[in-house]
C-alpha cells in the first residue's frame, strides 16, 4: 500500500498568514492526490483534486502544487473559517489511503 | 445538486455484524461516472477507506478489512450498502459514505471523492 505522511501534524498561525502544508507519498502517484478540509463534527470537504485543481465553490486562496511523491497545499492568507484539520489522500491505485492530518490552530 | 444519507444501527455488539446503508438523492447512482465508497474514522483519529462498488457491482476494499466487509449496490433503491462482521471496539467510529468522480488520466480512469454524507457514528459495545 501506498503511505502518505504529512507534515506538520499541527500547525499554529494567525489570521492573515501564509501556511503551508506538506504530504509526500511513499512511491510516486504522479497527480493523484487530493486535499480535504474537516472541521470538527463535519464531513470532510473536497478542496484539491489532481494535486493542483481547485474544486468548484473553494476560494482561490487554496492552491495545491507537487507531483511524484512531495506535494503542498497553500492557503494564500489564512482565514478565520479555515482553522480545521487538512488530509491529502493518494488515487493512483485503488487502495486509496489517507494522510493521518494537519491541524490548523490559531496562534 | 446531489446528496446522500447514511443510516443504520448506532449501537452494535462485539462479534456481531455492523449494517450502514446510505441513499443516494439528487442524482443518479447507476451514472458510469462514479464509484460509491464508504470510509470511517474512528474518535480523534484519521480517515480511513473501507472500500468502494460501482453500479454494476464491482468492488475494491481496503486488505485490511477484506475478509470482514461487503459492500453492495441496490440501483432500484437508488442504495449501497455496508456489511462489516465479527465487530470489535476497534470499529468504533464515524461512517461516512461517498460519491467518487471519474477521471480520465494516462490510459485508465481515476477516482476522486467529491461529495460526502454526513457520516453516522456507530458504537460497538456490549
């Protein structure tokens, strides 16, 4: 099974700033890989697919680049509705497997 | 705009069979377009995936849980299902079920899961 390991697992910032989230694969996925954001009690929500596309409806703040093994998601300047726990998650197979999280804390 | 529900029993006993259902409502679940998955998350951990079906029937699951699950398709229902047997508390968690949207990419098609339910959570315990 493919592993995926994301860095940090918690992150603390204030409103305003630039955050970047780290996920690498244990062997290349080429794009396959998505981001999504969980607040407590909710759902994930779909925010990136295919490492850089951002779904519909997600403010364009969320960027996501890699490909291979190492990707970042990037939010721009950090708002107060996105403080919540972030997962990338691998498709290249069909075992899909998940990144075990970043919480994005306010400082 | 397309939505889905899970449902079944909160509270099952150890050694017994867990039974999720989740319908499908604003869109169609016989599209080729998707496969429907389910994945889980236990309390204050990480997400899981369980496994996933398309609506002719065919099915992926997580090794890990393989020998324990099944997961079926009722098109007329507009249903999938999840059968998860001999439960332990270690199946303790919230259940999600997803759509997962089509992608044609470098000879084969991938998946992505785009639209989620609520989630259901379920207890195992005596």
């Amino acid at each position: 099974d493919i592993q995926m390991t994301q860095s940090p697992s918690t992150l603390s910032a204030s409103v305003g700033d630039r955050v970047a989230i780290t996920c690498r694969a244990s062997q290349s996925i080429s794009s396959w890989l998505a981001w999504y954001q969980q607040k407590p009690g909710k759902a994930p929500k779909l925010l990136i697919y295919g490492a850089s596309s951002l779904e519909s409806g997600v403010p364009s703040r969320f960027s996501g680049s890699g490909s291979g093994t190492e990707f970042t998601l990037t939010i721009s300047s950090l708002q107060p509705d996105d403080f919540a726990t972030y997962y990338c998650q691998q498709y290249n197979s069909f075992f899909w497997t998940f990144g075990q999280g970043t919480k994005v804390e306010i400082k | 705009q397309l939505q889905q529900q899970e449902s079944g029993p909160g509270l099952v006993k150890p050694s017994e069979t867990l039974s999720l259902t989740c319908t499908v409502s604003g869109g169609s679940i016989s599209s080729s377009s998707y496969y429907w998955a389910w994945i889980r998350q236990p309390p204050g951990k990480g997400l899981e995936w369980i496994g996933s079906i398309y609506y002719r029937g065919s099915t992926y699951y997580n090794p890990s849980l393989k020998s324990r699950v099944t997961i079926s398709v009722d098109t007329s229902k507009s249903q999938f299902s999840l059968k998860l047997n001999s439960v332990t508390a270690a199946d303790t968690a919230v259940y999600y079920c997803a759509r997962a949207q089509e992608f044609w990419g470098t000879g084969s098609y991938y998946y992505y899961m785009d639209v989620w339910g609520k989630g259901t959570t379920v207890t195992v315990s005596s």
